[in-house]
C-alpha cells in the first residue's frame, strides 16, 4: 500500500511537472536576436548566379546556384552546406564566388526548415533531415548538364561539416571533401561542451526541450530557444565568442533566426563521422581553427588518423568565428582552391 501511494504521489508530480511546462507560460528562454543591416537579399545578386529549387521529401529546397561565365564544358561543382541554424545568405556566397572564380560551379542551399526553403515547423534542427537535404542537393547539382555529375565535392562547415564525410561514405561518385571547423568528434566535442557549461546547463536545457515536444504534440506553437548566446545565458551555444560571432555573420542576412525548436535537443542524434571515416574512398581537406571554443580544436584528430593518407590537414592560430572572413578567410579559401586544383577535375 505505501509503495502504491508512493508512485501515485510520483505520478502526480510528473504530471504537475508536464501539464506545468507545457501549457503555462514558464519557462521562458529569453530571447537572443541579432541586430540586422540592409542585407545581401537587396544586394543585385552576381550574374553568375542562378536561384534553384529542388524537392526533398515534400518540402522544396531553396538554392543557389554559381556557374562560371567561361566554362566550356561539364564543370566541377562544390555543394555547400552551412552551420547551426545558418542560411544560405549568410557567408556562403564568399565562398561560392572564389570557387566559380577558380573555374568551379557551386551551389548552396537552405536546409528544410530553414531560410527560404519549405517545412514546418520553422527552425526545426535535425541531423537526420539535413543529411537528405544533402543528398537532393547532389541530385540536384548532377542533373545539370553543366556539371560534371562525377566530379561533385562537400564542402561543409562546423555543424554540416561532418555531413560530407557521412555522405561519401555512402556515395563512392563523391569527388572530395572539404571540411571547415567541424565536430567530428563527439567524445572531444561533448567533453568540452560539459566541462565549459556544467550539469546545470544540460537539465535547464532539458526542460525547455520538454515543453517543446509536449507542446508538438497538442499542436501547439513551438517553444523556442536562442541558438547563440553569450557566456551564461540559455542558449545551446554560449562558448566566449559564439554569439558576437554569429551576430557579425549574420548581420546581413535577410533569413537568418537566431532560434530553433527545443525538441530538436531531444531527436535522434547525428550519425557519428567517425564510424563513416573508414568508408571514405575520396581525398578530404580538414580546416581547422586551433583556438576554436565551439568544436573542440582536437576534434579532427581521430578522424585524420582513420583517413590516414586520403586526408590534408590546415591549420590557422585562430577562434571558430575567424575563419569566415578577413585574413584567414582568405588563406583557408586558397587552401581549398588548392586542394580542388589537386583533385584534378578540370
């Protein structure tokens, strides 16, 4: 009879807790925006670009797509995948442009969920999701006879960096990888991310999840959390830097959200690249930024030893957020020139 009276007693506080979080106001996750100037969607848009929409499921993709104005011929094309919570209109295009520049097409794109491509709930961050927008981005690039369908390379960067290496290893066609300031391993990476934000953290964080995912499923209007935060604050990135970092990036950007749905927190978590590395068959190119608090600077590591000779490796004395511009911006942009030019796909 006590231990009946006892569960019932737990039970009943459980359901307080959830009936608590879901339906009340509380708790609140403060929000973190970013201050916006006239943005890249009002700028005239380069003439070597072209606005591509493919489908995925049943949402449709936004993209952009840049062909060189001189090509003769089927051309190499490197598919480019943003960050967390990032758009398409953020950094992406710098990219895109010195590629096209050095005689490669390029196409980048919105993930579902995002920017200006189709799927509800807004914001919503999955790994699983985000794979396959990949893979119909390659379609998408292979379908065009201006490209080379055998001659397609990843480029990725931090959170989508390690999506290349996933998808060659299922995908031999795949030509090369790229790989900019990644988290590619999730033992370093969450290792870092506890002993910077403590235990605390991770059960606030928990609980705004849980009001998302209670509230989903009363259809209800999402509970959102900041993507970016400074030091402190709840927010899924509060690393020195992060937030300042992705404000400055994304103070043109006509799409981007500083904000996701919390049950993205407590969906299936991404495939691990380590246990894909192996599988790789293509030459890759690490990027790594030695002083970066987002991903851990010896995340890379045990990746590089798995690809053994199929990897280069860079390295640049800087912070996650520094290698998008400036200096090293342009040092890492010519690496990667590099790196394609030895490919030999032209």
């Amino acid at each position: 009879m006590i231990v009946l009276k006892g569960l019932g007693l737990l039970f009943g506080i459980i359901l307080v807790y959830l009936i608590t979080i879901i339906f009340s106001p509380y708790p609140k996750a403060e929000p973190q925006p970013v201050t916006k100037v006239a943005g890249l969607g009002k700028k005239k848009p380069p003439k070597c670009r072209e606005t591509v929409k493919f489908r995925v499921g049943d949402a449709k993709l936004s993209g952009w797509l840049y062909l060189p104005e001189t090509q003769t011929g089927p051309v190499p094309c490197v598919v480019l995948s943003t960050g967390f919570c990032g758009t398409k209109d953020m950094i992406l295009e710098n990219y895109a442009l010195k590629f096209v520049e050095a005689g490669y097409a390029a196409l980048v794109y919105d993930y579902r969920f995002f920017g200006e491509s189709e799927g509800e709930p807004r914001q919503l961050y999955s790994a699983t999701h985000q794979l396959k927008d990949l893979e119909a981005a390659i379609m998408c690039a292979r379908k065009r006879t201006e490209i080379d369908a055998d001659k397609v390379v990843l480029w990725g960067t931090s959170a989508g960096g390690n999506y290349g290496i996933i998808k060659a290893a299922q995908d031999a066609r795949i030509a090369g990888i790229i790989v900019q300031a990644a988290a590619l391993d999730h033992k370093a990476d969450s290792k870092l991310y506890f002993e910077r934000e403590g235990y605390g953290f991770f059960f606030r964080i928990f609980m705004h999840a849980q009001r998302d995912k209670g509230r989903s499923r009363f259809d209800l209007s999402p509970h959102m959390i900041p993507g970016y935060g400074p030091p402190s604050s709840l927010a899924m990135l509060t690393a020195p830097g992060a937030y300042d970092g992705i404000a400055h990036l994304a103070k043109e950007s006509e799409t981007f959200r500083n904000e996701f749905c919390g049950r993205s927190i407590v969906m299936p978590h991404p495939p691990d690249p380590l246990k894909y590395a192996d599988q790789v068959q293509c030459p890759v190119l690490f990027s790594v930024c030695e002083k970066d608090g987002i991903v851990s600077p010896v995340s890379h590591v045990r990746a590089a030893e798995i690809l053994g000779e199929r990897v280069t490796v860079k390295t640049y004395p800087i912070t996650h957020f520094e290698i998008y511009e400036g200096q090293y911006f342009e040092e890492s942009v010519q690496d990667q020139i590099a790196f394609l030019d030895g490919l030999k796909l032209k």
